[in-house]
C-alpha cells in the first residue's frame, strides 16, 4: 500500500494491518524454509509496508503533520 493510502486509516486500523503483515511475513517466511515460496520479492513489498506503518504510527504519536504530496 502507498503512504498516502495508509494516512487515511485511523490507528485501529493500522495496528490490524500491521498485524496481517507480520503474519503474512511469518508465512512467507515459512514457505521459504520450506522451499515452497515462489514469489520472492512479495517478502521485501511486506517488509517496506510494515516500515511504513510503523513510521505513519510513529508521527501520529510525536504529533507529527505531513503534508500529502498529490501525486
């Protein structure tokens, strides 16, 4: 999911979301022990979402106001 997209969610929102990336990310890992993962890159895409939340969350918390692009 893009920034912008993440910004309109309130926090509840963006803790559930975080919590299906770790999951999805947990699975992904799973599959890749198990030699079954075939999309390879989705890992990264989880990895970068996951930092995206967590630094949207972060700025709500330290009061922090970005200006949307409108790209």
């Amino acid at each position: 999911m893009k920034a912008d997209e993440l910004r309109k969610l309130d926090d509840q929102q963006l803790r559930a979301k975080l919590k299906e990336y770790y999951e999805e990310l947990f699975n992904l890992r799973f599959q890749q022990v198990m030699g079954k993962l075939t999309a390879t890159g989705r890992r990264r895409m989880v990895r970068r979402d996951i930092a995206r939340i967590k630094t949207i969350l972060r700025e709500r918390e330290l009061g922090i106001e970005v200006q949307e692009t409108g790209q």
